[in-house]
C-alpha cells in the first residue's frame, strides 16, 4: 500500500492531467471534426479525476463512502436516463437543467464548509462564501430558465419596484454573507447561514422571472459562467487545482460566449438582464401599419416549386414544432426542382446559439447549404422566395429603420429584400418578444397560418402536386 | 498546499486559456461547446465526494449527499448531452445533399 504522501502527490498528478485533458478537450470541440472526440478526452479527464478521488474517499467513514457512492449512483442514474431521452429540441433547457446542478453543488460544498465550522482561515471562508453566493444564484436561476423553457412557467411576473426589490435582495444576502463569513469561526452562525443561502436562492429566482423567453440563450450562457466561477472558487477552498482551472477556464470562456451573444442581439448584458426587454408588450415600436395577407400552401408550393432561388430563415417556432426533418424533405425536393436553397441563421436564433445549427444537423442538412448573417444577407435580393419558419424578431426590418422599436440597432437578416416572402407562423400575434413585425405587412409578404411541421407538410405535397 | 498569489497565477493563466480557446470557435458550434463547458464544471463533482467524505454531522451529511447527486447529475448529464449533439454534426457532415 502507498503510503500518504505520495497517494497525495499522485492524485494531485492526475487532477493536473484531468484539467489538460479538459482544455485540450474544449480545443478539440472547436471543429466540427475533432469535436466529438474532444468531448471524449475531457470524459476521460472527469472519470480519472473521479476515480482518483473516490480512492481518497475510501479512507473515509463506512457511512460516509457508502453515502457518496450512493450519491453518485442517484445523480448519474437520473441523468443518464433524462440526457438520453430529451428530445434535440429541448436541449436548451436540459443544459440550463445541467448546469443549474453543477451551481447547487458548489453551493453544498460552499455550505458543508460553512456549517460545518471546520473552517477558520478567513480568506478560505471568504471564497466559500462567494462561491456558495454564485452557485446558489445560478443553481435558482437556472431551474427557473429551466421551468420558462420547459413552458412550466408560461408568465413573467413583473411589477413596480422589482429591480428595487432586487437590489434589497442583492444587499441583503451580501451583509448575510458578511456575518456568515466573520461569525462562522465563532461556531453560532448557523441560523445566519441559513438565512444567507435562502436570500441568494430567492435573489436568482427574482432575477430570472423577469427575463422574456427571447433573451434566454444569454441568461443560460451567463448561468453557465457563474457556475464555472463558484467552482472555481470552491476549488480554491478544496485546495483542488483541477477544479480551480476547469471553474475558471469555463468561467472566462462563458463570460466571452455570454458577451458574443448579447452582442448579436446589439444589446449589453446588463441591458439584458435589467430592461424586462424579452416580453414587454407596451414598446410596439411606433406602430406596424397594414395587414397581414393570408396565402393557401397550394399556392405557396406552386410559387416555391418555379422558384430559381430560395433561403429559408428558421427560428424558435421551428424548434417546437419539431419541423427540422420535414423542413429537409421540402428543401431536397426543391433541389430535385433544380431551385437553389440555403439555410440563413441568425446568431440569437432559437433560444440557444447555434440552436438551428444543431437541429438542421440532427435533420442532416449538409453544411455548405447553411450560412450565417454576414455570408447571406447581400443574397436576399437575388431570392426569388424568403420562407421564414417560425422566426420573427431577427427578420423585422424596424430593428434597422425604426427607432423608436425596442429591436433597433439589432443586426438582423434582411428578408425583406427577397421578391417574396412567405412567413408560417402559429397565428396573428406577436411573437416571442411582443413586438409587432413590419415584415410581415408589407406588400411582398404572404402569411402561411399554422403549425411548422404541418404547413411544411402541406408545401411539401404542394411542391409535389406542381411537380 | 496552494498558496494566495500561486492561486492567482494559476486564475489568471486559466481565464486566458479560456478567452483562448473559445476565441476562435465558429457559431454553429456555440451551443454544443457551452454544453461542453457545462460539462466540465461536472468537475465541482470531485470536490463534493470530498466535501461528504469528511462530513461529521447529519446537516452536513445531508448537504453533501444532495450536492454530490447534483455534481454527479451535471457531469454525466453534461456528458451525454454534449456527445449526442456532437454526434448530429458528425453524421450530418458525412451525408452529402444531393
């Protein structure tokens, strides 16, 4: 049997070639080619650093290795099971689901530290501390991002003197953190702990239920970093160096993520999280004139069908209705036409970026027919038909022409400029965020009411009638 | 074992790894990589095992237990997550339109 220092020393080792294999791993899912096999090197990583440290346990108590062992089985059984089942669209809310466990986590261990009052170095007990505050937040926050995705809170409450309320919080679970961190070496803290955890749970969740469903993709990205730093911080408690580099280079890496993102939308973060944007419904945007012009699928396949040129904008609306395969289906059987398609993605499309390119992928739409914003926006007026799928804000032309609309100044993707425009959507009103769309008036734009799957369904046999 | 200014060394070069590597990230990748990130701040996993490891108390106990279920929960779900969808990409960069 080795003795205890060197165990000490080869599973400090090991911490230090799991957190390679982390940033080697991130590196590697940097390309689409190596990217699968990146997530296999940082897996590989987490299960030496798991195995390490389970030999590290063992010297523990019976009950308590029991315990974890236990633990384990619990959280990875359920995780598995869920992670293998949830459908591609729903992804969004499983990792805010995901990440949300890793905050709790660090806002456990952050309390083992605390209650436990083995503790005394105040540095050490300060980081627990903010690391415990982070966590908490993000682990709150991201069960509500969770619920408003899953559509298990449907509502956003907001009411006078909310960011008020909110700063109250905020000021409130910092003094708490304050006396926490100062009397807990006196062993009398514990109803003040308490107290500190519930305020910073209850400060996430006020954070969180304002927030519109449009702007959830920076809130998941933004939880996904302060979850990397309670880690972090928490690693600094441990003396855990794996965890130490892997908190804080996911920490720098979110943050960056979380700034691309707002900046897509041409908006700062702290717009984001403070302005109740997402679903206000008093800024219609200095008012859309005109109506909304109904067309038949018959007569939209047709025009479709003896196009030369179409692009496809899909959005959010896509995604719930699960349309990505037969969005596929109608775009080959217009290539059989010999009608050129592509693929336009918004950045902040979906409620994830990158969401439409993981469902369009999981359909098995080829890359070279996918553009971004920058590539596609000059080919707009060369597209005989736009045919917009349940997207919204990030074609309204009043993002760049009406100032007065809360979008202005967001980039956007310039369908107004295609010959035609054919728009599915569920019904009349506004979308997502409230606001109404010039788009969807003017004199070029065709309104194809319904459900994405079964207007597509319905082009498809169109296509096929005109055929 | 890790000192104060040693731990700020280590932080620091750590947020630059990190600005490093996602800096040249294309978008369509976006979402798979911060689930792949979620995935490894799983690693807060090894901290509560030891966290519940020295667990002398049933609070504490019970604190731990449920935040080694919860690491454990966000490793392997970040893991099976971010496999699948890496996967789509695979398979969808194989297959060729027509």
């Amino acid at each position: 049997m080795l003795d205890a220092s060197t165990l000490q020393t080869l599973t400090q080792l090991s911490y230090l070639v799991a957190a390679a294999l982390f940033i080697l791993g991130l590196k590697r899912m940097s390309s689409p080619v190596t990217a699968v096999s990146g997530v296999r090197w940082a897996g590989v990583g987490m299960l030496l650093a798991t195995a390490v440290t389970l030999t590290f346990v063992a010297g523990a108590s019976v009950l308590n290795l029991g315990l974890v062992l236990l633990a384990i089985a619990i959280g990875s059984v359920i995780a598995w099971v869920s992670g293998k089942r949830v459908a591609m669209t729903d992804m969004p809310q499983m990792i805010a689901l995901y990440n949300g466990m890793g905050g709790g986590a660090a806002a456990a261990i952050a309390a083992v530290e605390l209650y436990s009052g083995n503790e005394q170095n105040l540095v050490r007990l300060t980081m627990a501390t903010v690391g415990g505050f982070v966590g908490a937040v993000s682990f709150s926050g991201s069960l509500v991002a969770f619920a408003k995705l899953q559509g298990l809170i449907t509502r956003s409450a907001r009411f006078a003197g909310q960011k008020a309320l909110n700063s109250l919080l905020l000021l409130l679970t910092l003094a708490l953190g304050f006396m926490a961190v100062t009397g807990a070496g006196l062993g009398s803290g514990e109803l003040v702990i308490s107290l500190f955890f519930g305020f910073a749970l209850l400060l996430g969740v006020a954070m969180t239920l304002p927030i519109g469903g449009a702007d959830m993709p920076v809130v998941i990205s933004l939880y996904n970093a302060l979850t990397g730093l309670a880690v972090a911080f928490e690693g600094f408690v441990l003396d855990n160096a794996a965890m130490i580099v892997a908190g804080t280079v996911v920490g720098a890496a979110g943050t960056l993520l979380t700034q691309l993102m707002a900046k897509a939308m041409n908006r700062s973060l702290g717009n984001v999280l403070f302005s109740n944007f997402g679903e206000t419904n008093i800024a219609s945007g200095g008012g859309v004139t005109g109506s909304q012009k109904a067309i038949e699928a018959s007569d939209a396949g047709v025009m479709m069908a003896y196009s030369q040129k179409i692009i496809i904008v899909p959005g959010y609306g896509l995604a719930v209705a699960q349309a990505q395969h037969k969005v596929w289906e109608l775009s080959q059987l217009l290539i059989e036409h010999g009608v050129k398609v592509r693929f336009a993605i918004h950045p902040v499309a979906g409620r994830m970026p990158g969401h439409m390119n993981v469902l369009l992928a999981e359909a098995g739409v080829p890359y070279e027919l996918i553009a971004d914003l920058d590539e596609i926006n000059a080919e707009f007026e060369t597209a005989d038909v736009a045919l917009i799928i349940g997207a919204n804000d990030v074609v309204n032309p009043d993002a760049r022409s009406n100032k007065s609309s809360p979008i202005y100044g967001m980039p956007i993707l310039n369908a107004d400029k295609a010959k035609n425009v054919i728009v599915i959507k569920r019904g009349q009103g506004q979308g997502f965020s409230g606001i109404d769309n010039a788009l969807f008036v003017l004199d070029q734009t065709r309104m194809l009411y319904g459900d994405a799957q079964a207007a597509v369904s319905q082009l498809i046999q169109a296509v096929k009638a005109a055929g | 074992m890790i000192d104060g200014v040693i731990a700020l060394y280590i932080f620091m070069l750590a947020v630059f790894t990190g600005y490093e590597v996602i800096s040249r990230v294309p978008v369509i990748l976006h979402t798979p990589l911060m689930s792949g990130s979620n995935f490894i701040h799983g690693i807060v996993l090894v901290g509560a095992m030891v966290a519940l490891a020295t667990a002398d108390s049933t609070l504490v106990r019970v604190i731990g237990f449920i935040g080694v279920v919860l690491a454990a929960g966000n490793a392997v779900g970040g893991y099976v997550v971010t496999e699948r969808m890496l996967k789509m990409f695979i398979s969808a960069g194989k297959k060729k339109g027509p």
